[in-house]
C-alpha cells in the first residue's frame, strides 16, 4: 500500500523549504500518510500509563509517558514504524533534508514509539540528546506523527520550535493535530517543546508516534 500521501511522495520538491526554515530545518505535512491506515493506528494506542513496559517522566521538565521498544506497540503501529525505518523511507528523508551522510534507522527507537501526554502534561523547552545511548551514532531527525482527532486549540499542547538567541518565546507553533507530521533536524541547538500544561479534558491527551 501507499502509505504516504501521494502529494507528497516526490521528496526534492520540499527540500530547500525544510533547509530554509527558521529557526532550524523543518517542515511539517499535514495529512501526511493514509488516512484510512492511520485510523487504525489511532484506534489502537492504548492508554501508556497501564503499559508494563513504559517510561514515566515526572519532573521539573516533562510530564508524560512513553512506551519502551517494540514490545507493546499495536499491529498497525508496528507496520507504520517499519515503513518509516525502511531503506525506501530513509532515503526519502535523505532527499527532503539534504544530510549527505547515510541515515540509518533506529531498532531500539530510543525516544521514540508512542508518547502520550494527560491534562496537567508538559514538555519544557529543550534540545535533544544528540547521540545514540547504545549505538554511538549521531542523531540527526526526529519525525513526529500526531494522533489527535478533533482537537481544540484552546487546549494547548503546541509544539513550539525556539531559536537559540531567545528562548523566551517560539519562533514556530505547531498544533498536534491527527495526520500531522512535523520532520526536523536534531542539533544541540534545535529547542523546542511546549513548556505550557496541557488543560484538555480528563478523558483526552497528546498522543503521537515519534522517531
């Protein structure tokens, strides 16, 4: 199947958008895989705070939950983040960004698979870790797929990119609308978060898929 959008599958037409972006490279696609596909995937992610394998993040910088690995991940899921880890995939994000040096996936999707953020959640201003814990490899993407059907701005949770001179206030504000995938380099000078809790009801979060 195709699991992109085919609007978008000629990467080369994006590339010196996303090169040029401020305040670092970006781009963000919105309907970005199949939709009737992603639906399934929505429905399957299950609630990360009942998962045996998961991470809790509880301080001062982040309040969310993450899964670990492979192993909790949903049939759907699963079939989306191998796509998105394949040769055929890595060679498009290669062609969009312009990285000369051979991307290689990440099986342990270190900070990556599902994440999910409740009412009361955050996610301070930051960069991320750079090299790989296990692998010693440099990261340089992180590719986000948003699950969040319906909703409402008014609820917050943005994603916010900063330029390094003023980290007071974000140059770029994504909301985490279902279907939207941000794709951006990761440096030790890429900031971004959304450091505001998030007020949406009890019974709804943040959920996305990142690589």
């Amino acid at each position: 199947m195709n699991y992109i959008q085919n609007k978008y599958s000629n990467p080369t037409i994006f590339t010196q958008k996303y090169i040029r972006n401020k305040p670092f490279p970006h781009i963000v696609f919105d309907d970005f895989i199949n939709k009737e596909f992603l639906d399934i995937v929505e429905d399957e992610f299950p609630k990360l705070e009942l998962l045996e394998n998961k991470k809790i993040f509880n301080d001062q910088k982040q309040i969310k939950y993450a899964s670990i690995g492979s192993y909790d991940l949903s049939p759907k899921a699963k079939e989306l983040i191998y796509y998105l880890n394949n040769d055929i995939f890595l060679l498009y994000l290669q062609k969009l960004t312009g990285i000369e040096e051979t991307l290689i996936s990440d099986p342990y999707l270190s900070g990556g698979g599902y994440h999910e953020i409740k009412k009361g959640g955050l996610l301070k201003v930051h960069a991320d870790f750079n090299k790989h814990p296990s692998l010693n490899l440099d990261r340089r993407i992180n590719l986000i797929i948003y699950l969040n059907k319906n909703w409402e701005s008014k609820w917050g949770g943005n994603l916010e990119l900063y330029n390094i001179n003023d980290l007071t206030k974000p140059e770029v504000s994504i909301e985490p609308k279902f279907n939207r995938c941000v794709i951006f380099s990761t440096t030790s000078f890429t900031y971004h978060g959304h450091p505001e809790k998030l007020i949406c009801p009890e019974n709804r979060s943040r959920k996305s898929i990142a690589l």
